[in-house]
C-alpha cells in the first residue's frame, strides 16, 4: 500500500504530527486506537469519516518508518 497517498503532514496541523487526508486525526491516534483493543470496525464505527484503506494507510506508515529506524540504527 502507498500510504503517502492517504498520510498527510502539515506542519500547522497538530504539532507536523502525519495525520490521515489531511484530517485532524494522527496517525498515532489510530495506533493507540489499535493498541487499546478497539477494533478496525469499533474504529470506523466510532469516526465514520475514515475508512479501512485510512486504517491500513496508518499500519504501513508505522512499518515503514520502523524499517527506516531499524536500518539506522543498524
């Protein structure tokens, strides 16, 4: 998935934290989100403006940028 499709960072939004389309949502939001046991469809159902592509978009963003610090640190 091209995740740079779907998340967006602008440096006036939200501290330049990556957010979803430009939205007011982070991406570590829908992480926490994930991690506190909420569903993909407790999430959706919770912020009808997203949608399963936004959530996978927010699991590719994390890997990649884990991939990036992994090989840095490497």
């Amino acid at each position: 998935m091209d995740y740079r499709k779907i998340i967006t960072i602008e440096p006036g939004k939200r501290g330049g934290r990556p957010c979803i389309r430009g939205l007011r949502i982070t991406v570590f939001d829908v992480l926490e989100y994930l991690a506190s046991g909420m569903t993909q469809e407790d999430i959706l159902r919770d912020f009808p403006y997203l949608t399963a592509e936004d959530i996978l978009a927010c699991l590719a963003y994390a890997a990649d940028r884990e991939r990036h610090l992994m090989a840095v640190a490497a």
